[in-house]
C-alpha cells in the first residue's frame, strides 16, 4: 500500500473520461471543504491480507484527520505511486470497506469516481503534517 495524504481546504472533481468500463457511471462532480485527501494505492501483495491492509489504511486516516483537526477524509484511486497493482476489483472493494468503516467511526468519508481520470481542483495549505506519506 502506497498512500499519500493532503489536507485541503477545499478539494473538487469533476469526471473527465472513464477508464474502467466496469464501473458506476458518474457524470457530476463535488466540492469537499476541510478534508483529508488520501491519494491510494493498492499493491498486489496487498490482495492477501485485506482485512490487515483496511486496518492500516484506517488508522493512517484517522491520525492524519486528528492532526489537522478533521473529521472528513476522502478516498482517491491513485495507481502512480508504485509499480506494483492489485486489480481495480481488490481497490474498490478495499475501497468500500474502508468507506464503511470511516462512516462507522462518526467520519464523513468520500470516494472520488472509481475507474475515472478527473479534473482536479485542490487548495492545501502548507503546514506541519499537511502531507505525510505512507507505505505499508
């Protein structure tokens, strides 16, 4: 696992071609505010063990929103931070449980357009522990 998180204090998307055909298709973008953009991937090695991977994914998220004072954290398909790919069905699947698990835990978690490259808008400030990186 590959993750690099942002805090933004405003972040927006919005769908510019879809490259995996097998997904939902999203035509409308969103603006969040006050956030924690968390740019993932998942690597191949990560498809033994999810449960272990959504864990860790999990807490990263949850320090990175204590430290700069959030309870928003959105979820963005980012397949250049390594050379190493799980399949997109393993990502989302990983995904959505890590979604469910963040909205369990009182957070508002989102997910960007799964299968998409998207027009992208960020505003992040440069501040201590703004951006941290992870692999895991």
């Amino acid at each position: 696992m590959k993750l690099l998180m942002m805090y933004t204090d405003s972040f927006s998307y919005h769908p510019r071609s879809k490259t995996l055909e097998e997904f939902e298709t999203i035509t409308d973008g969103e603006t969040i505010e006050n956030a924690i953009l968390a740019f993932i991937q998942a690597e191949e090695h990560d498809q033994e063990d999810i449960k272990k991977v959504e864990k860790k994914l999990v807490k990263n998220l949850k320090w990175a929103a204590k430290k700069n004072d959030t309870m928003r954290v959105i979820l963005h398909s980012f397949a250049h931070l390594s050379e190493s790919k799980a399949s997109p069905d393993f990502t989302k699947e990983l995904f959505d449980l890590v979604d469910a698990r963040m909205k369990n835990a009182d957070y508002e978690s989102f997910q960007t357009p799964f299968g998409y490259f998207l027009d992208i808008k960020l505003d992040a400030p440069g501040k201590s522990l703004a951006r941290v990186f992870k692999s895991f």
